[in-house]
C-alpha cells in the first residue's frame, strides 16, 4: 500500500464520519440555540431545560437518519473491499 492510498483512504474515513454526524450535530446545535433564546427571554437557567431536548431531538434525528446512514456506510465499504481486493 502506498503512502498516497493511505492518504486516501484516511480521508475518506474522515469525510464519511462527517457526513454521517452532521445532521445530528445541526439538529443538536439549532434545538440548543432555540432553547437558549428561550432561557435568556424568559431568564430561566436550568440545564435540565437545555440538555433534555438537544437529546431528545438528535435521538430522532439518529432514528431518522439511521437507513440513509446504513446505505452510505455500506456503499463506502463496498467500495473499500472491492478497491483493496484488487490490489
């Protein structure tokens, strides 16, 4: 294996893994943004406020989420093996 395709195949790991986490990180930073507007207008400072729907709703997300997660995951291995079998 050459330095090059390690390089490569190192790359695509990472992008795969930030394609997959992206829409529950959005999910999660855009339900903690609504959330701390509310907290700052009403001047309620719970954390429980704050913490229980981010995990609520990156829990849907994943759920969601989860069969376009497969199906992207399984293509990237597909791909992985047929590239390192031929070589």
């Amino acid at each position: 294996m050459s330095p090059q395709l390690a390089l490569e195949l190192t790359n695509q790991a990472l992008m795969k893994s930030m394609e997959l986490s992206l829409p529950m990180l959005l999910t999660a930073m855009i339900v903690g943004i609504l959330i701390n507007i509310f907290q700052t207008v009403t001047s309620i400072k719970d954390q429980s406020l704050s913490f229980v729907p981010k995990l609520l709703a990156a829990a849907a997300v994943v759920g969601i989420a989860m069969p376009w997660g497969i199906q992207l995951m399984s293509a990237y291995f597909r791909d992985l093996y047929q590239m390192l079998g031929g070589m």
